[in-house]
C-alpha cells in the first residue's frame, strides 16, 4: 500500500479488501506458465520468512 502512496488498512473491511486483491494479482501471475511457479515459490518463501520474523522476534523490536 505504501507503493501507491497509501498506508495501511486500518478496518478489517479495508484489510480484507486488500488481501482479496493480492490473491488475485498473484494468482493471475501464477498462471504465466515459464514463470507462474517461480513467482508462487519467492511469494511462499517470503511469507514464510516474514512469518518466522514474526513469531521470533525479539521484543525490544516490537
């Protein structure tokens, strides 16, 4: 959202809006067939990543 000059959803509705949108746009991408699956593994790689950040972090950085 910062990349459209945006900042982030502060209601479920706006946030689920945005998600819906995201699944869509990387859903269409995973359809390109050289490339579909590379983009699916960087997006599920990243996600796990930023999920692991997430859980582990430490508190002083919260």
């Amino acid at each position: 959202m910062k990349a459209l000059g945006r900042g982030e959803p502060a209601r479920a509705g706006e946030r689920l809006v945005a998600a819906l949108v995201g699944v869509v746009i990387a859903g269409l991408v995973a359809l390109v067939p050289a490339v579909g699956w590379l983009f699916c593994l960087a997006l599920a790689l990243a996600g796990l990543g930023a999920l692991t950040a997430r859980w582990l972090r430490p508190a002083f950085f919260a």
